[in-house]
C-alpha cells in the first residue's frame, strides 16, 4: 500500500500508522491505537528484564552442613552479580508433617544471607514448598561469608592464595607438597 494511502485509512479510523520493520524492503507498518501499542511494548520488555534477573536455589529440610554452604556460595555469587534469589525449600514425604523445620531452615539462609541481600518476601509456605525471595544490597554493602575451597570455608583474613600453597604443602600434590612430606619424616 502507498504510503499516503496508509496514513489516510489510520486517519479515518481514528488510530495511528506504526513502522514494525523498517529496516526490510519494504518497510512493515501497522495501524494500531498507539498509546495502547506503546504500553504493551513496555509490558513486554519489563517481563524480560524480570525473568532474566531472577535466580532459584534450592533446599531441603536435611540439607547437610557442607552442601548447605556450597548452596550459600553459589546463593552469594548470584547476589553479587546483582540477580535477585528465590529461594526454595521443598518436602518430599513425611517432612510435610513438620513444615515449621522448613521455615526454620529459611530464616537461617535469611540471616546467613544478610551480609549479601535483604529478604523482599519472608519465608511463605507454599502447599509442598517453602518460598523466599532476596534482592542484593548496594555494591558498597555486601560483604560475602561464604567463599569456598575445597568444600570449606575460608577465613575470610586468609587470601585465597595462600590457602592453596597450604594445601600443596600438606603433601596433596606438586613437588613443593613431597619435598615438606620428606622434610616432616
């Protein structure tokens, strides 16, 4: 259609003509009421902006110490890349007869979290599942607790370097670990 005679008809129906691709030969346009075409534009871009700055971990009631902290460093590194955190507790079983252990097991994520992110939704229970969801302090404030070697904690007045040369001197690989093992016989 001609270009004028477009304009026209969105004109006699009281709407506005709307380039979608203007870039293909010839350019695509559309008579659409733009107002409403404008907010759903933004509706759209908003449900993508949400969906990719979200981040699940998940938990169980009998979550072991160490995999819990595994679970807090990986909860910590999402947060510090400035996604925000829904975190889940799910009950299989007989642990549904005992959800407040759930919630309990949230509210210390909460707290052992609080040096990262604050909590936008308190812990909820879900029919089979328990629900949380933290967002990320201020770059400024977050201070990480939960940085892993190995499977353990480190100090945080260690360097990370320095827990690796302990880790070869204890005789767990590289020469310098077999020289201190002969040195200590």
């Amino acid at each position: 259609m001609d270009l004028r005679d477009a304009v026209k008809a969105a004109k006699e129906r009281g709407l506005t003509l709307v380039e979608v691709a203007g870039k293909v030969d010839p350019p695509v346009c559309r008579i659409v009421d733009y107002g409403k075409w404008r907010y759903d534009q933004s509706k759209l871009k908003k449900k993508k902006d949400i969906t990719a700055k979200m981040k699940e971990v998940k938990f169980r009631v009998r979550t072991e110490e160490h995999d819990y902290n595994i679970k807090m460093g990986r909860l910590e590194e999402f947060l510090d890349a400035g996604f925000k955190v829904r975190v889940q507790l799910q009950f299989r079983g007989r642990e549904n007869a005992h959800k407040e252990l759930g919630v309990e097991v949230l509210k210390r994520v909460k707290e052992d979290a609080k040096l990262m992110g604050q909590c936008d939704q308190e812990p909820r229970i879900a029919g089979r599942a328990v629900n949380m969801v933290l967002s990320p302090l201020p770059k400024g404030q977050r201070k990480r607790r939960f940085k892993l070697i190995h499977g353990d904690l480190i100090d945080p007045d260690e360097d990370y370097e320095d827990e690796d040369d302990d880790y070869e001197d204890e005789g767990h690989g590289g020469e310098a670990g077999a020289e201190g093992a002969e040195a200590s016989e």
